[in-house]
C-alpha cells in the first residue's frame, strides 16, 4: 500500500522542483523589474556604481528608500498571503479557500474603522496594530463558531462568510453615519509630523517599522 504512493510522490517530485526552480526565476526577474523600472529608469550599469560606492546620491536615494523598500514588502506580503492561502484551503479542505472566509480581512476593516473614527488613530503603526487586533479576534470567533461540535470545513465556511457580511455591514453603517470615518479611510494620511515637505526628498523609510 504505501509503495504505490512513494512511487507515485517520487514521479511528482521532478515537476516540484521544476516548478519551484520556475518560480523562483520569475520572482526574481519581477524584483528586479520592480527596482529598475519606473519614473525613473535605472540602469545594470548605475545599481554597479552603487555597489561600488561611486553612484549618484539621487539613484542611491531613489533606491534605497523607495524602490528596495517596496519590493522587499511586495515579495513579505505575497510570500504571507500564499502561507495564509494555504492554511485556509488545509483547514477548510477546500482548494477555493482564502483568508477571507475566516473574516479575516473584514476584522481587520472593522478594527481600522473604529480606531480611525472613535479613537482618532492617524499613525501607521496605531493603524496597523488596530488592524492586526481585529483581524485576530474575529478569526478567533469564527473559529470557535465554526468548529464547535462537529469539526466539518463547510461549517467553518458558512460561519467566517456570515460573520464576515456582519461585520462588513457594520463597518458600512459607521462609515455612512461618520463622513469623518469614511473621509480617514480613503485618505489615511501618514502623521503631520512625519509628512514630508516640497524641499525634502521623496522617502518611503518612514514606513519600515510598521511594516516589518
């Protein structure tokens, strides 16, 4: 019984890292684009004399405070995203699975939501750790709601999608209630203190704390 199934995991194992190999070249390539390519297009020749130490204060600037710093968080984000995707369609036994269902990202909405309209939050970091709070307490209910008695990945399912479209309706009425609220959530400005000026130059270093 089990020689089947080692012969058959040895037969896929050669398209595994055929895929993985593939993987990594593409995502290394779109890293690359990501730090060459923009308003601003830089060189092979140019990211040289900044590794030599001879390059021009604005590229060593433009990449080292904006372009780096974006794809770096790019490829965090996707790399928690494709760990999260996985845990849900594990979990769930479902390959359509997404974070989403777990309410994960309507808690996180929610949380934001209060934080910006009730408790006056401005700043990255209070914003993100708002978020990160709420996305973690309404998984936490979803996940007491949905396994309690029978463990089955629908009622899982059933349970994040219902609370999910509540608290979804609630972040709704607040925001339609506060026009304040809803003016902070599509704006979102970083703090006055932090904000750049028109002589300073354009840096996205401010941001690494919350992000990491």
């Amino acid at each position: 019984m089990t020689r089947p199934l080692e012969e058959a995991a040895a037969a896929r194992r050669p398209r595994l890292l055929a895929a993985v190999l593939i993987a990594a070249i593409l995502v290394g390539l779109l890293a690359s684009a990501s730090i060459l390519i923009g308003s601003r297009p830089i060189g092979p020749a140019e990211i040289m004399a900044i590794v030599d130490g001879r390059g021009s204060e604005e590229v060593r600037t433009l990449i080292g405070q904006v372009r780096l710093p974006r794809t770096l968080a790019g490829l965090l984000v996707g790399a928690a995203l494709a760990w999260a995707g996985t845990l849900m369609q594990a979990m769930t036994r479902n390959p359509l699975a997404d974070p989403g269902l777990l309410g994960v990202g309507s808690g996180a909405a929610f949380a934001v939501t209060i934080g910006m309209s009730w408790l006056g939050l401005r700043s990255a970091l209070g914003i993100a750790a708002s978020a990160i709070i709420g996305a973690a307490a309404v998984t936490t209910v979803v996940l007491i709601l949905g396994l309690r008695g029978r463990a089955d990945g629908s009622q899982l399912i059933l349970a994040g999608v219902a609370f999910s479209m509540t608290i979804s309706g609630i972040q709704s009425a607040i925001t339609l209630l506060n026009p304040r609220a809803l003016d902070a959530m599509r704006a979102c400005p970083p703090d006055r203190s932090q904000a750049p000026t028109a002589r300073s130059s354009p840096s996205h270093s401010r941001y690494w704390p919350p992000a990491l």
